[in-house]
C-alpha cells in the first residue's frame, strides 16, 4: 500500500493537486494565505520535487538490475520480481538469505555446482543495490 501511495506522490498529478489546492484556497480564503500557508505550499512542492527524483533514480536502478540479472544464466527469476513486494517481505527475503549464506557460504545453483563466496557476494550487492 505503502509503494503505491509512493509512486502517487511521485506522478505529475500529485503536483497538479497541490496546484488545485492552491488556487482554491487563493480564491476562497485569500485572507489567510500569509507567509505561514506560502511556506506550507514550498514545502509541499519540494516534497513533491524530492519524491519524484528519488522515485526515478529507483526506477532507473531497478531497470538496470533487471537487465543484469536477465543477462546472468545462474541468477533465480524470483530476484527479478522482488521489487515488486512489500517492504517486510523483501525484509524478510534478505533476512533469510544472509542466514541461509552463514550456514553454508555456498548453495548448489541451478545446475548442481557449488556456488563461491565471491558469487554470494556478487549476488548480496545486487540484491543490496536494489534496497537502496
């Protein structure tokens, strides 16, 4: 739910309502837009402003993560669509990988080789990048 609100806060509607309020509230209540609501408004809007820069920056990330793990054979399908659960649930993914990597150091791949220490690495960056 959360994520949604996020990437709503982070389209050019959002800007657009704050717009709308704005100017209702010009032409409605003039008398009481002093330097208290302008400030309100900046505020807003540079929220607004941050919001949709950090959306993009993530969304760019995102893409280019997919494409890398596309690219690697070995690499699970389920890391691909990860980014689209909940936050505690990615949570709870890393959770159990980083236990899953202090049992064992290494895990079978799809082929039935054993994974190095410096594949899980790899993987933990990825999978890191992504969080950030």
């Amino acid at each position: 739910m959360l994520t949604g609100l996020g990437s709503l806060g982070a389209s050019p509607w959002a800007f657009g309502t704050v717009a709308v309020y704005a100017l209702l509230w010009i032409i409605l209540d003039p008398q009481s837009l002093n330097w208290h609501g302008v400030a309100t408004l900046a505020t807003w809007c540079m929220t607004l402003f941050i919001q949709r820069a950090e959306h993009r920056d993530t969304q760019a990330i995102h893409a280019k993560l997919d494409e890398l793990l596309r690219a690697e054979g070995k690499a699970r399908s389920e890391l691909a669509t990860l980014d689209k659960k909940e936050p505690e649930e990615i949570e709870a993914h890393r959770d159990h990988q980083q236990a899953r990597g202090k049992r064992g150091g290494k895990r079978p791949d799809s082929k039935g080789t054993k994974q190095t220490k410096t594949d899980v690495a790899k993987t933990d960056v990825v999978k890191t990048a992504g969080h950030a």
